[in-house]
C-alpha cells in the first residue's frame, strides 16, 4: 500500500470533515465510501487543476446532496412517526383530545379576557396619553362612575395647563329614534352627545366630510352630527351623499355633516355608537339619562347647570405631566365647591366597559381553572407516555439492533412528540375559536358586541407546555431506555421493564387527583352560589309579570296627548285575557336613578356620609301589579295627587336604616330641599336585577302623579305565564298606540335571568372544567392501576394460589387506588384554600371555604377513585395462578 | 428502507431512469463493482464526460438499493485500490430488467430519429 502524501491527507481529512454536512445515519452508512471514493479520485488527479475542480464537484455536489438527504430523513421519520402514531391509534388519539381541550380552554378563555381587560379596543393615537377625570367617591368605584357638570368642564377647560386638551361626553349612550328622509317608520340607533374637540382630542379623524365644528358652548343652534362608519355603511351603504342629508332624531332635524373613521364605534367596548352631536343639543334630542342631580331643573338644558352630573371629561395628557395636571384640576374645582375636590386622573387607553368590570375578576378565575386543566391534561398525556414509554422499549430495540443509532432513534421519538403537538394544536385552534364564540355568548347573552379574536401567544405557551410534557415523559425515558443493551431489554420481564415507570406515574395521578379536588370544590361552590341567587327572594314575583319599555314622547307624541296615549295603551292591555292588572313606572324593575344629597327627619349623617336613595315614581297598582309585599302602612292612592301633600313609600332597608326599627318610619318625614317628604308605606327590599348579589339600596317610590317624569316601563301582572301573553300584548300596544315603538317586551323572569349571567357562566365553565379534570383524573387512575397490575401479576397469582379471596385481591387495588386519593387530596388542600380566596368575591351565600362543599368534593373523587379501581381490581380478582407463575 | 410499491415489481414503472442511475446500472451489467470502479467505468464508456462526484455517486446508490435494483455485497478488499476494503454491489434481477426496459426505450428513440431522418438510417 503506498503511503499517503501529506496534502492527500489532509485533503482526506477535509473531505471527511464536509461529510458533516449530512445526517448522521447517511454519514454512519456511506461516509467510509465516501472518504475511499473521493481519496482515490484525488490520487488519480494528476494536475493541481484536476484536484481544483475534483474539490469544486466535492463541495457543490455535498451542498447539493446533503440538504436533500436531511428532507428525505425527516419525511421518512413523518412517515414512520404517523405510522407508529396510527399503531397505538387510541392512545395518539387520546392524547391529542386530552392536549387540545387543555390547550384550547386556556386559548379561549385567555383570548377573551385579552379582548376585555388586557388590549385596548381604542383606536386612537397613543392611548396611553388619555386619562378620564374622576373626582370624590367615584374615583373608587372606577373611571366609568365619573361625572362633571357642564361649567366643571368650562372650569377644567379653563385651568388646564398648557398642552393639555379636554374634551367631554355624555356618560350615557342612549337609544333614540331616526327617521331619514321620507321613512315612516322610525329605526333606532345609538347616540352620544360630546364636544365638538372629542374626535382631535381622542386622535380620530373623519373618513369623509368633517367632524363637529369648534362652538361656543352654550349655542344652541348647532343641529349637526356625525354618523360612524358602521352606521354609514349599514343606513346609507357607504353612499359618499349622506353627508349633507338630514336625519331626524327623536322628532329634531340634524344635518350629517361627516363620517367618523372605519373601525371607531365609541369609547364604550360593548355598546357602539352610531351617531355623534353636540353636547348643546341635549334637550333637542331630550337625552335624560345616566346623571345625578343636586337642586336642578330637569326640564331646562344641563349644560349650563353646575348641578347636574352627566358627563366623562377626558383629558390627552403629554407624559410626565398627569400629576401637575391633576393638582391644576384639584386646585380648581376644590376653589368651586369649597371644599377638597379629590380629583384623580384614571387611565382611559382601553376605553369603557360594563362587561369588563363584570367579568375581569370572573375570566381571571377561569383562566387559573383553565391552567389547572392544562397541567391536569398535561400530567395525564404524561402518564400516558411513560406507560406506553414502557412498552416500547422492545420496538426500539429491535430497532437499534437494525443498525438505528441513538441518535436517529431520539430524532424520531422527537418527530412524533412533534406530530402530537401540532395534531393538538390544530385540534386547540378549532376548539378555542368555538369555545370563545360560546363563551362570549354565554356571558353576554346575545350576540356579541366585540370580537374577540384567538390570541396566539397564549397558543403558543400553552402548546410549548405541552411539548414540554411530551418530551419529557415521552421522548426522554424512551431515549434513555435506548441506554440499555437490547438483548437485556428483550430478555427483561414485565415487571423489571415497567418498575421504572411507576413512581412518576404514581406522582403524576395524584397531582392530578390534588388539582381535580381544587376544581370540583370551586365548582360546588359556584353551584352552591347560583342556586342561592335563584332561590334569593327577589322581593317581587318575576313568574308573574311581564315587563314592557315604551317612550312615547321620544317617538314624538306631544307632551299634552301622552296622558291620554297611556291611558289607551292601559286599558288596552287590561282586555287582554290573562292580565290582571297593570302599572306604570319611571325606571324598571330593581334598576333605578340614584339621587343623593336627602335629608331624613331626625337623622345626623356622618361627615362624609352621602345619603344617597334609589328613586321610581310609580302608579298606585304598582306594588300589587309587581307583587311586592307591603309590610306597614299604605301604598298609593287617587288622592296622592300633583298638589297634595308628598307622600312616599320605602323600603325595608331605608327604614331599618335611618330609623333603626323599620316600623318606626311610617309617618317620618324626608327630603331633598326641606322634609316634605311623608313616609305612608313600608315594602320588602326589591333586588337589584342587574346585580343580584349586591346589597340592596334605600329605596324610595313617590307618586307617578307628583313627578313630572315619562314613564317609561308599563308592569303587567298575568294569572298564566307572562309568556304567553306577549303577542296579545304586543297586539293591544299597537292598537292603542299604533305610532308607539315599543323598546322592550319580556317577561321578568328573562331579567332575572339576564342579572344572572356572570353566575351561570362560571356554573357552566367550572362545572365543565371540573369534569374534564375528573376525567382526567380518573383516567389516570385507570391507567396507572392496570399496569400496576399487570406488573404484579405474579404476586396475585401467587397470594391466589396461597388461598386469598377475589374479593381480598380486590380490595388490595382499590385500597392503592384509594390510596392515591388520599395523597391528592392532601395535596389539594392547601391548593383549595388558595383558590378559595380568590373566589371569595364570586360566590353568594356561602363561604369560599365552606365545608360541607369541600366534604363533597373529596367524596365525588373518592367514588370516582374507587370506581377507576373497580376494573383492575377485577381483572386482578381473576388472574389464572398457573398461567401467571409460568410467564414469569 | 422505502416500502417499495406493488407495482414497482414491473420494470416499466420506474422509466424514464434519470442519466446517472441509467449509467451505473450499465456499469454493474457486467460484474460486481465498488463505488469508485463504478466511477471509472461510467467516466471510460463516455469518454470523459459523465464524472459522477462522490456525493450524487452514493446519493444514487443509496437510492438504487431502497428500490431494489442493486443490492450490497459483503465488503473485500480491492488489490487495485491499496487493497482497502470495498463494499461491492450487483445488480439486482428487478435492476436487470429495469436497465434492459430503459435500454429499450433509448433504442426505440433512436429507432424514431432514424425514421425521420434526423440521423443517419443503418446501412
């Protein structure tokens, strides 16, 4: 053999050095060849031009090769990885549902509370500038309870520091009735009145025509407004000529001067407005909702008022500056009040929302509970792997005894693991999209108002953390396993093989088992609170009644004709069979104005006491109408009229308040201005319908008679179900009132319902949760028994042979597995009293660490343990003691 | 190795053969050969312009044996190469019919140009 020149070595060597390049099993089968085929080609290569162009073929031909060996590797091992998928196809299948609701549940449930309390839904320039100016009390009942008077505006107008610019809004959003052109019929939409900078001042411009002109503000002569984009769309479809039209709202003509931008609906996320007009137009449209009022006239324009509260004032702030600014604003409204303003600037990058102050703590729960069920389904795929980990010991060492290297045989196991995760993830998409949908629905009861599109970071985490589970307990045992000479790993038994598996398998179910008990103890809880609400004595009786919203002046009845309009609609209703009798009322049922600043007869309140009433001006039907019980004194009567004496009737938490003993208020005296006020009546409490879990509010009824108030709401009391009334009802309001929109008609008990969607949704979403966690559990325990006893065969056909009972083998397993039970719920609960607190502002009526709840929770996993025990134990009870003695 | 499909047992299904595969299956028609004699031999019969590299050379091969037209031999040693041990390799009797069916089909293409007069008919 001649004896290799010194560059023909090192040419060798750098040839085999490039052999890098390609995967190993390639370099493993063919390198050798290679190396000989490429050293023999250089010897041959007589010139140093022949050895120049071999190298150059080398190079190009391995940069050509070697990426395609790498393809074709992997699409071999995603044949071979679906394959083996396909073989233990229940198993796969079962962990890829297990991996994807786990997955999906955390997407959805994170995706919404993204939507809610985490993105901003505004669609303006820098966000983050813009602060909502909140004073006093409300500044702790949060950004959305601000209001300021018309001239507190001017005077923050006035006092801001340079740079700063404010803008106003009603707080309200509030239905009105439209007409454009020639319609006869009137379509509602949404309206909100603002000042004309709101739209700079939020950063929004106009996506045709103009925005409302800079006006004096007190000029009442300014009928313009502006439509949004969806309005645009879906009333004038898109045409460019709307602007210029006239639209008539609530009877007044306005003239559409511009567009609002695409994508721009308002500040409230829920609730999108259609149309915008000045604040000064006010009383055109007769906006008369969501404000207080302190010595003020009603009837006369509010802007000019000091003592009306209707307005959320929102400031662009330049950064650095908030807290000079809100020392210039202290300074100045605590100069007009005479006293400390306590002005705050509250944060107003995401807007307003209702749903988000309703359900921020609930999501939050719901996502922990999501967590808890992905670490559940992960410790359950987890079991799964190591299990079936165990098993395969002997396939992979078939295969390593085939000549698959170790690390071929981990690139496949990883392969796999990866084909799971992402059949999971896709699964997860799909799951989450529906999941969220149905969330949403659930919680707003309707169609939603925002979207809430999935969030793929938390897909992403959520699918890495199983990934994670997967190669842990899938691919590194199984690896690890590959250590082992194949001939051992085909000569071991059953029992030396899977021994290895058992603890973390065991560890693993009874975390499961731990995380279960925090599940379904919230779940009980969550029940246990619902239930309470519905059987809560709501202080009226809601199978009884149907409720119907009209507002005949808005739609345009003159002033002098509404009298007689609802007396028509009255008796109308009264002929309807089935109806026993009727009422009408200002505000609906439980939902009313709040007027503060009374003073109660012999009452001193305490120096930053406000006493504050919830107000309704009713009919004298009104109480026997609803089926509120009177508990002392009267109701009203015809001769409580405009010019009697003022009469009231309140409730029993009024007059437990201010007069200690609740008897003792009839014929005590109140008011706003002097104590003109005479209590004759004394009702049970009537429950808040939009939050029954809230306590209730001193309530007031005066006489329909002695309010100059529209009323709004028509009570109706039925001998059958309200239900089925509606259509006659909708029937006589037509014919009495044919012009008379009607807002509203349902029955009582759908409000009720309604007032109830935060508690069904976390019934509906723990309960499910927690029987997916169960599930899980469960399943584990199955798993992990029946390989338990497949792996102490021997010993049972031993203690069988030696003259145990089935029923002895029997209780052994179930004992294990009730063993198990034990160590989770131990575990658990110190978990439990986590959750617990966490809870505690979600439930009603019971405590958040309850114990009869809890007792429960353990027996449900208890039964569920024992019941997972059940079909070992059996198959256990029957092993045949020769067959086993033999196999081993 | 690639489950081969049923019907890749007909020789027919694997033409029209890329050049290179074509080439080394002539080159084992004959004998067994090791990697780099099936290099020379192809280089020889074009006279210097086929050189397969080293790397399609085996990229081929390890194709060539997942379809079961050549198979391996046990490894010797080749007195004309340093006496370094070799892996051999034959052609397969699929690999036979499947280089004949191929060869056929190049004889059929000539036979047409011939026809039509792009090239010289045989005299």
């Amino acid at each position: 053999m001649r004896t290799p020149r010194p560059h023909e070595r090192f040419s060798r060597r750098a040839f085999q050095a490039l052999l890098a390049l390609y995967p190993a099993a390639f370099r493993d089968e063919y390198g050798r060849e290679l190396s000989l085929v490429f050293t023999d080609r250089y010897r041959d290569a007589t010139t140093r031009w022949d050895r120049a162009q071999l190298w150059v073929e080398a190079v190009v031909g391995i940069l050509r090769e070697a990426p395609q060996e790498h393809a074709r590797m992997i699409v071999h091992d995603l044949r071979d990885g679906c394959r083996a998928l396909r073989r233990h196809a229940l198993v796969t299948a079962t962990i890829v549902v297990t991996l994807a609701l786990g997955i999906g549940a955390n997407t959805a449930v994170f995706s919404l509370l993204n939507a809610v309390a985490v993105r901003s839904p505004l669609p303006v320039e820098h966000a983050e500038q813009l602060y909502v100016v909140n004073r006093g009390r409300h500044v702790a009942e949060g950004a959305e309870s601000a209001r300021l008077s018309g001239p507190g505006f001017d005077l923050l107008r006035n006092s801001a520091p340079d740079g700063v610019q404010l803008a106003a809004m009603s707080r309200g959003v509030a239905r009105v009735y439209t007409r454009i052109g020639q319609e006869r019929e009137t379509v509602p939409a949404s309206l909100q009145l603002v000042s004309s900078n709101l739209f700079p001042v939020l950063g929004v411009p106009a996506a045709l025509g103009r925005l409302l002109p800079e006006a004096n503000g007190t000029d009442a002569n300014q009928p313009l407004a502006v439509i949004s984009y969806a309005y645009w769309q879906r009333r004038f479809g898109g045409s460019p000529d709307a602007v210029g039209r006239q639209i008539t709202i609530n009877g007044a003509s306005f003239t559409i001067i511009g567009i609002g931008a695409r994508g721009f609906a308002g500040v409230w996320l829920e609730t999108p407005v259609d149309i915008w007009v000045p604040l000064t137009a006010q009383p055109i449209v007769q906006y008369t909702q969501s404000f207080t009022a302190d010595g003020a006239n009603l009837g006369r324009p509010w802007l000019p008022q000091s003592g009306i509260w209707w307005l959320h004032v929102v400031a662009r702030v330049p950064p650095g500056q908030a807290t000079a600014v809100t020392g210039a604003f202290n300074a100045s409204l605590s100069r007009l009040e005479g006293r400390d303003a306590g002005v705050a600037l509250q944060p107003f990058a995401q807007g307003f929302s209702r749903f988000r102050q309703q359900f921020s703590t609930p999501l939050m729960v719901l996502m922990v509970m999501a967590t808890l069920v992905l670490l559940a389904a992960c410790a359950n795929v987890a079991n799964l792997l190591l299990t079936r980990g165990v098993g395969r010991q002997r396939e992979l060492a078939v295969r390593m005894a085939l000549g698959a290297g170790r690390a071929r045989v981990f690139h496949q196991l990883l392969i796999e693991s990866a084909l799971i995760v992402i059949m999971a993830g896709a699964a997860a998409v799909a799951f989450a999209r529906w999941a969220g949908d149905a969330l949403l629905r659930v919680a707003i009861d309707g169609p939603a108002p925002f979207a809430a599109p999935i969030d793929f970071r938390v897909l992403v985490f959520a699918a890495a953390v199983a990934l994670l589970s997967v190669v842990a307990f899938g691919v590194w045992p199984a690896w690890r396993a590959t250590r082992v000479d194949p001939v051992e790993a085909f000569r071991g038994s059953t029992r030396t093989i899977m021994g290895g598996a058992t603890r973390p398998a065991r560890t693993l179910v009874v975390l499961q088992v731990a995380l279960s008990l925090v599940l379904v103890t919230g779940t009980g809880l969550f029940v246990r609170s619902f239930l309470e609400l519905l059987h809560l004595d709501l202080g009226f009786e809601p199978r009884r009644v149907l409720t119907v919203r009209v507002d005949p002046k808005l739609a345009g009845v003159p002033a002098r004709d509404l009298p007689e309009t609802y007396r028509r609609v009255l008796d109308e209703i009264a002929r309807v069979p089935g109806v026993e009798s009727t009422a009408l009322a200002m505000c609906g049922l439980g939902t009313c104005a709040i007027e503060d600043g009374y003073h109660v007869e012999g009452y001193q309140p305490r120096k930053d006491e406000v006493v504050a009433f919830s107000v309704n001006a009713v009919t004298p039907a009104y109480f026997t109408t609803v089926g509120t019980p009177l508990l002392a004194g009267r109701t009203f009567n015809d001769a409580d009229r405009e010019k009697a004496p003022y009469v009231a009737v309140v409730n029993r938490t009024l007059a437990t308040r201010y007069f200690g003993e609740w008897s003792q208020a009839i014929g005590r005296r109140f008011g706003l201005t002097g104590l003109d006020v005479e209590i004759v009546g004394i009702v049970e409490d009537v429950r808040g319908l939009g939050n029954l879990k809230a306590a209730v509010m001193p309530s007031v009824f005066v006489p329909l008679a002695q309010r100059p108030v529209i009323p709004r709401e028509v009570e109706i009391r039925t001998s059958i179900d309200p239900a089925t009334t509606m259509t006659a009802v909708r029937r006589a309001v037509e014919a009495a009132a044919p012009s008379l929109p009607i807002e509203s008609l349902e029955p009582a008990v759908v409000l009720v319902q309604r007032g109830l969607s935060q508690e069904r949704l976390m019934v509906l979403l723990t309960s499910a949760f927690a029987a997916l966690a169960l599930g899980l559990a469960a399943f584990g325990l199955f798993g992990i028994l029946s390989y338990a006893i497949a792996r102490r065969t021997s010993e049972f056909g031993l203690r069988i042979a030696l003259g145990a009972t089935p029923s002895h083998v029997q209780w052994s397993v179930v004992r294990d597995a009730l063993q198990l039970v034990l160590y989770g719920v131990v575990i658990g609960l110190p978990l439990v009293a986590i959750g617990g607190r966490l809870a505690s502002g979600l439930v009603f009526g019971v405590s958040p660490y309850d114990p009869p709840t809890l007792l429960a929770a353990v027996l449900v996993l208890t039964v569920v343990g024992a019941a997972a025990g059940a079909g070992p134990a059996r198959r256990a009870s029957r092993v045949d003691p020769m067959i086993a003695l033999r196999e081993e | 190795m690639t489950p081969r499909p049923a019907h890749a047992e007909d020789p027919e299904s694997f033409l029209p053969l890329h050049r290179d595969t074509f080439h080394i299956l002539v080159s084992l028609a004959d004998r067994d050969r090791h990697g780099y004699a099936v290099m020379q031999d192809v280089l020889e019969r074009t006279d210097g312009k086929l050189r397969l590299s080293p790397s399609s050379l085996y990229a081929s091969i390890r194709r060539l044996l997942e379809q079961d037209l050549i198979e391996e031999l046990d490894e010797r040693p080749d007195p004309a190469h340093d006496d370094e041990r070799r892996r051999y390799y034959r052609l397969t009797r699929l690999g036979r019919e499947v280089a004949k069916a191929e060869a056929r089909r190049l004889e059929r293409l000539l036979g047409d140009a011939r026809a039509t007069g792009l090239l010289p008919r045989r005299t």
